[in-house]
C-alpha cells in the first residue's frame, strides 16, 4: 500500500518512526512532512496529504501534528478527505468499517509511538463495511458537493 504521512515540528519523532514501522510491513511511504523541529505551520502538511490521496498518488494517509485535531482539520477541507482523529485503535478501526476515512490522524503529544502504531494497524487493517455505512458516507458526500 502507499500511505502519504505529512506532519508539523511537533510530531518529526514520532512521524520517523511510524514511517519505519511502515516501511518494515511492506508499505510505500510518500513523505510530505517537514524533518525538522523549526516551527512549520500545520494547515500546509494537512493539505499535502489530503491531496495526495484525493489524487490517487497514495492510498491513505497518516497526518501527525500536536494533537492531531489541526493538522486532521486542513486535510478535511480537500474536498474527498474524510480525515478522522484518534487517540485509541477502536475508534480508528470503526472510522475505517463505518466512515470510509482515507486520511488518519493523530497527536505526538497526546499518545505515544506504541500506540499510535496499534492505531495505525487497526485502520490499515480495517475494511469499508459499505452497506447501510455507505448511505450515510454518501450523505457527507452531498453535504460536501453543496459547499
């Protein structure tokens, strides 16, 4: 799979070592975050990421920042993102059967990388359960395409 992982100075540590967790499944990973501690703005790494999976050039994406919440927000104003935050694999897994998310995100400052690793197995692992799921995925669709 090729996941496109983007994040802020906040999250340089932990975005290194999610990307060789990564590499180590067998994934192709397509960096578009900064690998460096000087002070970047979030909204711009979110935005890369969404775009390449909008685009088709990755599959996913993973979007690190602080908390996770901004840098998941920029990601979700590419129209065809459904970016979803998670601090725990439950929820991760049941954006992915539930939502169809295409862009995770999560917070170097709220968790740490053993987590955030059981996280992204889960919703790398997860299907789209389509079905009355897909109803309501839809729905956010519209609500989007009238904007």
């Amino acid at each position: 799979m090729k996941i496109a992982i983007g994040n802020d100075h906040a999250a340089v540590e932990m975005k290194q070592q999610i990307v060789e967790y990564l590499e180590s499944k067998g994934h192709e990973v397509i960096n578009f975050g900064t690998d460096t501690n000087e002070r970047v703005e979030y909204p711009v790494y979110g935005e890369k990421v969404g775009r390449a999976v909008v685009s088709g050039e990755a599959d996913c994406g993973i979007a690190i920042c602080g908390t996770g919440v901004g840098i998941s927000l920029a990601a979700n104003k590419v129209k065809g993102v459904r970016a979803v935050v998670c601090s725990e694999p439950y929820s991760a897994k049941l954006s992915k059967q539930h939502n169809n998310t295409n862009v995770l995100a999560f917070g170097a400052r709220v968790i740490g990388i053993e987590l955030a690793k059981m996280i992204v197995d889960e919703w790398l692992n997860a299907e789209f359960e389509g079905g009355r799921h897909a109803e309501r995925v839809n729905m956010i669709k519209e609500i989007e395409e009238r904007q």
